[in-house]
C-alpha cells in the first residue's frame, strides 16, 4: 500500500513540517523516555522524587495513549 500526502504550501507549512518530522519528534520522545526510566530505575531517589519523575513518565505515556500513540512502537 501506498499513502501520497498532499499539502497546499505555503499555507500549510505547519502541517508538513509536522509529517516531515514526525519519525524525529517520536525518536526524542522515546529518548526522553528512556532518560526517566533511567532516573527511576539507577539512582538514589527520595520518594518524593521518585514519584514526581513516575508521574512525568506516566503523564507522557497517557498523552500518547490518549492519541492512540505508543512510544515503544
């Protein structure tokens, strides 16, 4: 199968630039990721800072399962 995109430029620059880059930005997504599991996981947390970079790990998560997105894709 085969998808052609179409955009009327320069009118919907935003919108290419967003399906040109979108391989970029889930790439960072999953390295940002990544670093909090990191955080989570190798150091010596207080609780406190543990829970506050789970709850950030799990508020990425969430947006993107909201939108149907998995970052491990």
């Amino acid at each position: 199968m085969k998808v052609i995109l179409e955009f009327d430029l320069p009118e919907e620059e935003s919108e290419f630039r967003a399906a040109i880059n979108g391989k970029n930005l889930k790439s960072i997504t999953y390295d940002y990721d990544e670093k909090l599991r990191r955080i989570i996981k190798y150091n010596d947390l207080s609780d406190d800072e543990y829970q506050t970079y789970q709850k950030c790990r799990d508020m990425l998560r969430e947006m993107f399962y909201e939108e149907n997105l998995f970052i491990d894709e």
